[in-house]
C-alpha cells in the first residue's frame, strides 16, 4: 500500500529554516507556561526511568479507568497471553469473534516489533480500571523509523481496549536536532496504533486506553488521500488517556489521515502537539465531544490542515466538524530548552487552516483562558479559535461557548464529574440526536422549510419530563415562531412533544416572540394541553418546533441556527431537575 504521503509541518514562524532561524540568535523568551520535569516523566524525551501514572481524572470517565464501565473483561477470552510472542502468536491465529486478553499485570518490551497486525472482527483487551489495574503495558524503548506498533490494514470491526501503549519518547516536549527530510528525524517518528480499511462506516473502535510517548500519533487512522486506494475508516475513539505525545512538527494524539466519520469522545488530553489532527482533504472531518484538554500543550489542540499543504490538488480544509461541550484549559505553549522552538507563547485551542468545504461548528465549549475573536477577525493564537487562509470566516460557526475561568452552566463544556456513558457506549443521560430536519409541513402550501424537528432520547433511569422550553434564533430577523391555528398538534401547534408516556401541545395565542420560553404546564390556550411532556427510561421522543417567521412571513430554516435550551424534571424521588442547550442547524 502507498504510503499516506504527509508532509511533518513546519513552523508557520519561520522566515528562513526553523534551525537556521534558532541558530541566527533569535532565542525565544521566557514565556508562561515553562515545562518542567514532574514525577511520571523524566525532562527528556527518552524512555528511561518512566513511570506508568496516568494524568487523568481518577473521578470521571473521562479518560477512562476505573470510573468506567467497561463491556470486555478475562471471562470474554478467547486466549489469554502475557509474553510478547505470544501476545503475536495469538492474534496470527485469531479470527472474527475472539477476543486475545493480555494478562492485566503483565509489563512487556515490544522493542524491535512494529506492524502486528490484529486481524478483522478482533479485540484486543487488558483490564485497564478492573480492581485497580492499569491494564496491561506494552511498550516500545527506540525509535521506530516511522512505522507502528500495531498496523491493521484493511481490517474492519477491530477493537482494542483496556490497554496501555507507551512509545519510545515519552518524557515530555522535544524538538529533534534534525529537520524532517533529515534521516535522524525520520528514525525518531512511531504511533501506537494504525488501522486503515475501504469502509466509511464507524467499525474500528478504541476505548479505555492510556497512550503516550509516540513521536507521530498514539492513533493514526485512515490513509491514501491522495490518490491510490482511498481508506475513511471510520472510527470511534473514546475514553482514552491520550497525552505527552509531544515531538515537534508531528506528536498527535488523535492523527485522522482521510475519512469524515470519526467520533472521538470522553478522552483525556495533555502535552500532545495536536490532540486531534485532520489531513484537510475533502472528505476529512470529525466530531469531538465531552473531551478535555488539560493545562499543557506544544501547539493549538484540535485541528483541521489546509489540504494543498499535504499535496492537495486544492486549498480546503477537510468536508465536516463538529466540536462541542469540550473543556481546554491550558493557556500557553510549552517552553523548550534555548535551542528549541517553543517559547511559551499563547495558544489557541482551535485552528482550522482554510474554509471546510462543508462547515465547521463549535458549540457549548467552555475556554477557560481565551477569550472569543473580535468581529472582524478571524482569530489568532491569543483567542479561543482561530481560521486562517481566509479574509472572513469562512463555513465557521459558534454558539453558547463559555470564555474565561468562571465555571458555566453544567451543559456547556465536558462533563464535570462521571456522567460518562460507558460500557462502550459514550452517550450523555438527556441525549439529542444530532438529527434536526428544516420540514415543509403538510398543513401549508407555501413551500418553505419553516419547521423543525429533533429527536431526543432519555438514557436515565427514571421518567423524565420536559417542562420549558427556549428558543433564539441566531438570526435576529427570525422574530416570532407562530402556526396560525387554533388547533394542538404537530403543525398546529407552536411545540408539540411526541413522548411515549405522554405527549405535550403548546398552542400559544398570538404565537411566541423570539427568543421566547415555553412551560409546557402553564402555556397554550387549551387546558387540556397544558401539560409537561413525558418519557420512560430509554425511550426515544420528537420535538416539533413550527412555523419560524420574519414579520409574519415564513422563513426557510435550512442553513440557520437555533440555540434549544430544554428544562426537564425527573421522577427519581430525588426531585432532580436539569438543562440541556442544544445548538439545531438544519
């Protein structure tokens, strides 16, 4: 198979090469966030003398560990090994359905070993957070010349779990001596795990695992997007430890190569170059969600590349994202050693570099040391995200993000304690469906998409009713919601609520001004629908929302966008109540 053909960045800083730049006398200051040695890691980039300890929370699942529920554990096996031959043996003879467990306590040196292959419908699994297990550890002590540790090629439906990889650079920031054409350099580059196939669809899945120490990424998924065989490979990257994967130029947590169906949620970030990285090609994207990024990093966190700087035949930068409820906390770059380039200078957390061809949304974040762009511009490192290769932004969008250190509402950023989903599952307990439809509704004939509709599914488990709901239109033009009828019902009533226990119609007289709040309990004219809308346990409801207009007129909602707030209530004996913001952009 061809190679994925990248180019290691360079430094958008330097005018001349970034070692000629360092060696003309322009040392970098001393900036905020200096890196110093802590206690799992040397001050170094070696591998000698590490530790094992896991920075992320113990209390969240986020990052995995023991607060998360796994699926898989040594009942599931079908062969058990502690050896790394026979950790190759076993997934030489594995097929479809097996599941190969590395014994939890095993520490086993993988050096000289790269491109193991884990065969189509496998898992791979150790008891990462099981009665206090760290999992099995692999890991890899020299540099790997640019190949991988584990390399699936064109296998679907892999999944490893419960592990820990550590890489050959594990002790922090370091800017190799060499540049990337140079062989030194090239010897350095490694990832943990590389798995590309033809399919599009989510089937390779990677959870509950600690990953460190690797020079090119600790994931790098898909490939071939220039050309050859194209490899999406969809994939699903959740509660993970992902950190000091560090090395100047590349050092990616998360590495997407090609593919627009990568969900990449509940994981741990720190001292990654870029925890999630994107190739830029057209049919690039990803969604990443209840992440946190934690207070160190070597450059911006999530990314989006121009695609004519990999080879593209193009400037674009990728197809879709989707980037909400994350937390990033760090506020400066790392600061190399003097003949380094980091120089603890600001940061942003967001940089896409050229227009998606689709678009890019940034949605209920909360930046706790940057502030939002001013108008005007499109960003810098000083701000919270960033576009560039463009004069105005460009198929960017952002709504109900948090700027600054004052802790916001519990449904903006990641989750602050547990909550998690877990047992593979990843899913908030008041989920939207990431489904809104604009609809032309049957009962006009003036043709416009004037309406929405919205799933929304109840993973508590109690009943849950919704009480209020509240509407802005980001459109200020888009002044009241309004169905000219005096009927209840879906697309006779402003909101009309499909729950499974029992449904709720809003029939507002006059109809609602917007922004505008619902009680489901008190408003409508019709007693009879004044009620709150109810849901069983898991059960699955709609949301109808109709009709949107500017000064009576009827408005076209496909491309607009709708902050939803919904306040519910649940029959939990606890009295709990809750609020969740969904940003609808049909």
């Amino acid at each position: 198979m061809a190679s994925e053909d990248r180019h290691p960045e360079k430094s958008a800083r330097s005018t001349v090469s970034r070692r000629g730049y360092l060696r003309l006398g322009a040392v970098a200051t001393v900036g905020v966030g200096t890196l110093t040695a802590v206690d799992e890691y040397t001050d170094t980039g070696s591998a000698g003398a590490v530790s094992t300890a896991d920075p992320s929370p113990a209390d969240s699942e986020i990052g995995g560990g023991a607060a998360y529920s796994t699926d898989v554990t040594e009942n599931d096996a079908t062969t058990t090994v502690g050896t790394g031959s026979g950790l190759k043996t076993a997934l030489q003879n594995a097929s479809a359905g097996d599941v190969v467990w590395v014994d939890s306590g095993a520490t086993i040196d993988m050096t000289g070993e790269s491109n193991i292959e884990i065969p189509s419908g496998v898992t791979l699994a150790s008891g990462r957070g099981i009665d206090g297990s760290q999992g099995a550890l692999l890991h890899v002590d020299s540099g790997m010349n640019g190949e991988s540790l584990f390399r699936c090629s064109y296998e679907t439906g892999v999944r490893v779990t419960g592990i820990q990889l550590r890489g050959p650079f594990p002790g922090g920031y370091f800017d190799p001596p060499e540049d990337p054409d140079e062989p030194g350099y090239t010897e350095k580059e490694s990832a943990g795990i590389f798995v590309y196939n033809t399919e599009s669809s989510r089937t390779v899945e990677i959870d509950n695992c600690h990953l460190w120490g690797w020079t090119s990424g600790a994931v790098r998924l898909g490939a071939n997007a220039n050309g050859g065989t194209s490899c999406p490979t969809g994939t699903h990257v959740h509660h993970c430890s992902i950190h000091t994967n560090a090395m100047e130029h590349l050092g990616y947590g998360v590495d997407l190569l090609n593919g627009d169906q990568h969900l990449i949620e509940y994981c741990y970030f720190d001292l990654n170059r870029h925890c999630i990285d994107g190739f830029g090609n057209p049919e690039n994207g990803y969604e990443a969600r209840y992440n946190i990024v934690d207070d160190r990093t070597v450059s911006h966190a999530f990314d989006m590349h121009n695609w004519a700087t990999n080879r593209g035949d193009r400037n674009v930068a990728g197809s879709t994202i989707s980037i909400h409820h994350n937390t990033f906390r760090y506020a400066n770059e790392v600061e190399g050693e003097p003949d380094e380039y980091r120089d603890g200078g600001p940061q942003e957390y967001i940089k896409i570099r050229e227009a998606p061809d689709d678009r890019c949304d940034i949605d209920n974040n909360w930046f706790q040391h940057k502030e939002k762009p001013p108008a005007g511009t499109t960003g810098g490192d000083q701000y919270a995200y960033t576009q560039t290769g463009v004069s105005s932004w460009t198929n960017m969008y952002e709504s109900n993000n948090a700027f600054g250190p004052e802790e916001p509402a519990a449904d903006i950023g990641a989750p602050r304690t547990g909550n998690g989903g877990g047992g593979g599952g990843g899913t908030p307990d008041f989920e939207y469906n990431d489904d809104v439809t604009a609809v032309n509704a049957p009962v006009d004939s003036h043709n416009e998409r004037s309406g929405l509709q919205l799933s929304v599914t109840n993973n508590f488990d109690s009943k849950l009713n919704i009480t209020d709901v509240t509407i802005e239109p980001a459109n200020a033009a888009i002044g009241e919601l309004s169905d000219h009828s005096m009927e209840e019902g879906m697309w006779q009533s402003e909101l009309y609520v499909d729950a499974d226990i029992q449904d709720s119609a809003a029939d507002i007289n006059n109809g609602l001004s917007l922004p505008g709040s619902i009680d489901l309990r008190n408003d409508g004219h019709d007693d009879s629908d004044r009620r709150w809308a109810v849901f069983s346990p898991g059960s699955t409801g709609e949301l109808n929302l109709y009709q949107f207009e500017n000064d009576g007129s009827p408005v076209d909602m496909v491309g607009e966008t709708v902050a939803l707030t919904i306040d519910y209530y649940l029959d939990d004996g606890n009295s709990t109540t809750g609020s969740k913001t969904l940003s609808l952009s049909p």
